[in-house]
C-alpha cells in the first residue's frame, strides 16, 4: 500500500495496456498519466525543480516561471505547491480552459499571451515574457524546459529502465516528440545500455524538429516550430510523422474500447501500428509510450463539432489507424 506526504512522490510507473485486441499488432502501451500531475511531465518537473535546489539556483522566497502550454504547468503547480515556491505559469491563447483553472486550482498565477510575436510566433512571445520578468527580479527561476538537460536525464533514470525491466526482450520502442525529453531520456538510455532495442521518434505532420515544413497543429504535446535544442537525433534510429487526423481517429478508437487518452497518445499509437503492420511485425516486443490521458480533451478531440470544424466531415468515419503515417 503506497502511502505519500507530497503528491510528486506517487508514480504509476508499470502499468500496461496490452492493444493486440484493439489494434491486431503486438503492442504494449506504457501509462504516464496516472500521478497527481496527470502526464509524463510530473517526472521532468521533478527532476529539473531538484537539480535546482541542489544547484542553489531554487530558494525559499523563489517563484518559479516557465512557459507551457499545459502539461508541464501542471506538474509544476502541484510540485510549486507542495513544496511553498510561488510559480507563474507563461501561456498563450491556445491553453486550454480545465488546463488553466487546474493550474490555478493549485495556487498557480497564469499568464496569458494573446498576442504572437510577428517572427517567432506565440512561444517566441512566451519566451520573451518570461526573459524580461526573469531580468526585472531575481526571485523569478526559469527552469526552461526547452534547454535543461535535467528533463532528458529523468527518463534516463527512470523511464528507459522502468520499460527494459518489465521487457527484457524489447525489439522496438515509440516515443513522441514535443521538446524530446522523454525521447532524449529513453533514447539515451537504451543506446548505452540495450543498444539492440530500436528507437523510433513519433512527430506530428507540421512539425519542423525533425526538419520537415511547419504546418498547422492544432493538438498540444508533440511537434515544435524551432528544431528541439535537446534533441540529438544521433540516438534515434527512425523518424514517424503522423497526420493529426489520424492521431484523433485513433484515439477515438480507444476511447470506443474505454481507454480515453489524449492526442500525443493517438499520434504515438497511430504511428506504431502503422509501422508494425508496414514491418509485418507479429513477434515482435514493441512499446510506446502514452503520456496522458484523455479528460483534459474532450472538448476538444472528443468534442465531434471541433473535430469535424479543423479536420472536415468525414475524419471520424474513416478508420484505418495505419492512415497517413510517413516515415521521416
Ligand atoms: C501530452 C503530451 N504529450 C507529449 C509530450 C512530449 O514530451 P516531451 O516534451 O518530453 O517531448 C508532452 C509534453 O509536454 C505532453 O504534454
């Protein structure tokens, strides 16, 4: 029976789902949206707020900031919370509302940027934003998850291992890619450790991080609009780029078999059954990882009016999950 004191110390890091059923592939789908923070990002927040303290950069009296469009905000709310720093969470319109209210449910001050910056568009804003409060007083810690190593090295320490002890003869695993921590992590750590195990990245069509043309995304977690600074592609065996439509077809295929999942799960899924039907892959070990779950989306990818507005009528109708995947 786990009993904890802080939120941040409860991780369900080995739960499984077995999609075989769903999907007719061998494929297992590691949760990391069962902790108080909802998502994977619990685990880089964690890390990162640590390294911090122990650096001395992170103090009593400290207000954390960080820009996010969601996930990390959260996990950095309820890590801010529990351990008394003030935190100010850098946002921009396209945050969506449970996501806000959640972060300010814990205490956190979010601020809202309503307006893109004409070269570097909303993040380039964030960023800005975040640059000039982090001048105007030294209380203000950026931990800046685009850049710190801290994020990558806690999935090297637990995500990487947590999947090659329950799969000791992993083949093949998938990872999205939204500032590749979680990839960089896992990547890492089974080069040095299982260099056998094949890594492959999941993008979204649209993203540039993988050097492919910037295109509309409307789905929050995977895909970047400048090349990720802690990706090093040197440890990444092959890159996957999905249609967001497809993402939605398949989270919308899980949800009918009572998983709700969020969008970088549809897009992670999409891509590796896509992939393992392309490699005739049936003994394969294969594992991907989901990294939420799907209650902060149901207005949005669950939500038919907003699917059919974006994607046109007929997106749910068509069901291949294997639809629309390209290899990089
Ligand atoms: C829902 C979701 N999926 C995937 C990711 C990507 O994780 P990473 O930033 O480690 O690449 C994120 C990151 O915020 C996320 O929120």
């Amino acid at each position: 029976m786990p009993i904890i004191s802080v939120p941040q110390e409860f991780n369900q890091d080995d739960l499984y789902v077995d999609l075989r059923s769903i999907f007719g592939n061998p494929l297992f789908l590691k949760c990391e949206g069962f902790n108080f923070a909802g998502s994977v990002k619990l685990k880089a927040a964690n890390e990162m707020v640590e390294a911090a303290e122990r650096g001395g950069a992170l103090r009593r009296g400290s207000v954390l900031v960080e820009s996010s469009s969601g996930n990390l905000g959260v996990a950095l709310s309820i890590i801010a919370a529990s351990k008394g720093y003030g935190f100010r969470c850098v946002t921009d319109s396209r945050c969506n509302l449970a996501t806000r209210l959640l972060m300010e449910a814990l205490g956190a001050e979010v601020h809202v940027i309503t307006e893109p910056d004409p070269e570097t568009g909303y993040l380039g804003a964030r960023l800005n934003y975040v640059r000039n409060l982090c001048a105007s007083d030294r209380r203000y810690v950026w931990l800046n998850q685009y850049t710190n190593a801290n994020a990558w090295k806690a999935h090297y320490r637990t995500t990487g291992p947590a999947i090659a002890q329950q799969f000791p003869g992993l083949d093949v695993v998938f990872v999205g890619a939204g500032t590749t921590g979680t990839l960089m992590g896992c990547a890492r750590y089974f080069k040095d450790h299982h260099p056998s195990v094949r890594v492959v990245a999941v993008d979204t069509v649209g993203s540039v991080s993988f050097g492919t043309p910037a295109a509309r995304r409307m789905l929050p977690g995977l895909g970047m609009n400048v090349r990720p600074p802690l990706l090093d592609e040197s440890y990444v065996d092959e890159v996957l780029h999905v249609e967001e439509a497809d993402a939605i077809r398949t989270c919308h295929r899980l949800a009918r078999r009572g998983f709700l999942f969020g969008g970088s799960t549809g897009t992670v899924v999409s891509g590796a059954t896509g992939w393992l039907a392309r490699h005739g892959a049936r003994d394969l070990t294969a594992v991907a990882i989901a990294p939420d779950l799907g209650e902060r989306y149901l207005d949005t990818i669950y939500q038919s009016n907003w699917v059919q507005d974006l994607y046109g009528e007929g997106v749910l109708a068509l069901d291949d999950p294997s639809a629309g995947v390209r290899a990089a």
